[in-house]
C-alpha cells in the first residue's frame, strides 16, 4: 500500500484531473451518441430519446458529485499517510453509491412516466422516451457502483485505468447501437429497447473492469457486509463534501 500511496503523492493535479474529465464526458455522452444513431432509425425515436437521456443524465450528475467526493476524501487519508480509513472512506462510498443508485433506479422505474409528463410528450415521443428511460433506468445503480468504483482507483492515482475501460464500455455500447437499429449478425431490429439494453451490457462489463482493477490494482476487496454496514462518520464526510462541490459549482456557474 506504500506504492499506491506513493503513486498517488508523486502525480501532478494536471495528471490525475484530465482523464477525469474525459471519463465523465465519456459517461455523459452514451445517450447523446445513442441519440445520433438513433437519427437513422426514426426522428420520433430521437426527440423521445433526447429527452430520457436528460433525466439520466441528471442521475449520473448526481453520483459524480458523490464519487468526486470520495475522491477527494481518500485521497486526502492517502496523503495523510491515513491508509486504513482510506481504504474504509473506499468501502463506505461503494456502500454510499449503491444506496443512492438503488433509489435512483426505483425512482426511475416507478415514475418514469410522470417525470417524462413533465416534458409534455405524447404519441410515438412519448413510447420510445418511456422505453429508454425505465428500460436505461433499470442500470442506474450499476453506473453508480462503476463511478464509485473509478472514484477509489482515481483516489489512489489509477487515473488512465478508469478512462481505459471507460472508453471500451463506450465502443460496446456503440456496436450494440447499430446491432439494434440495422440488425447486424443477423439480429433482428430491436430499436429504441435494443439500444437501452446495449448501454446496460456496457455498464456491466464496465463494474466488473473496474472491480478487476481495484482487486489487481489495490489489492481491495468488496463484500456484501460493505453495502449494510457503512461508517456513520463516512457517510457524513462524503455527503458534506458532496454539497460542498455542489454550492462551489453553483457559486461558479452564477
């Protein structure tokens, strides 16, 4: 564990940032890349899918902000020289995560259709939106587990394994894309449904990438125990650090 600590110590802010920043706009742009294939399959599919994937993308935002967090909390024990809380701060944000992705995913599932009331669709719009959003949805818990996950390996200077898989998961989702729409080996056209279901085959491969790393990477493990018992005092530090990104970014922002 001295060489992760090292590892992390001995890298620029610049280093550990930029693939940060790609890993998320690579996160963010699924359902605008599912978008534009979508424009070959039907406009309706489009308009309905632009609209779902900004209510996802909110969903995502929100376990950035809880990863950045985590980030942030660990990497601050790691240098500290604190390394068992850090690799406690690590259970505790996986536990913390896939609360919040557990809720997120519900939410989404049961009220997908009065959320997309909100955006006034109907008729085709409104079908093909419906299918994206609970169908995308049903995997918004595993996006928050792969976010905590990439948020640990980062915390520890890991920062181009993360935007590694990150863009692979990108690359499946997009050959399952043009699978469901032009029905290629064979498949038969699946549409807006086949589309939602390449983007949750991409977070699958995407959690189990990451939980390689993590074991490979810094020798840690996850257990069930980890999601039901989480520090009070963890919990506490990660929602803080949470909300204090989110008034920096809004204090920015205006």
């Amino acid at each position: 564990m001295n060489r992760e600590k090292n590892k992390y110590q001995d890298q620029s802010l610049f280093t550990i940032t930029w693939p940060l920043f790609i890993e998320i706009s690579l996160h963010m742009s699924m359902g605008i890349i599912a978008t534009l294939v979508l424009s070959g399959y039907a406009d309706q599919a489009v308009a309905g899918v632009g609209v779902a994937n900004q209510l996802i993308n909110i969903f995502i935002l929100i376990f950035n902000v809880i990863a950045i967090g985590a980030t942030i909390l660990i990497g601050q024990n790691l240098g500290a020289n604190e390394l068992a809380r850090a690799r406690r701060l690590a259970r505790s944000a996986f536990g913390v995560n896939f609360w919040v992705g557990i809720v997120m995913t519900i939410t989404v599932v049961s009220f997908g259709g009065v959320l997309l009331n909100f955006y006034g669709l109907s008729g085709e719009v409104y079908h093909y939106a419906y299918i994206f959003l609970t169908v995308t949805g049903l995997s918004l818990f595993i996006e928050a587990i792969a976010l905590a996950l990439s948020a640990v390996l980062r915390s520890y200077g890991h920062t181009r394994e993360t935007m590694f898989v990150t863009v692979i998961m990108n690359v499946i989702s997009i050959i399952g894309y043009f699978i469901a729409i032009k029905g290629w080996f064979g498949i038969p056209v699946t549409g807006v449904f086949g589309v939602s279901i390449s983007i949750i085959i991409a977070r699958i491969y995407l959690v189990v990438a990451l939980f390689y790393y993590v074991y490979k990477k810094l020798a840690l493990t996850f257990h069930l125990k980890d999601v039901f018992l989480i520090d009070k005092s963890d919990v506490k530090g990660l929602l803080s650090n949470s909300l204090l990104l989110i008034r920096k970014t809004i204090f920015l922002l205006f």
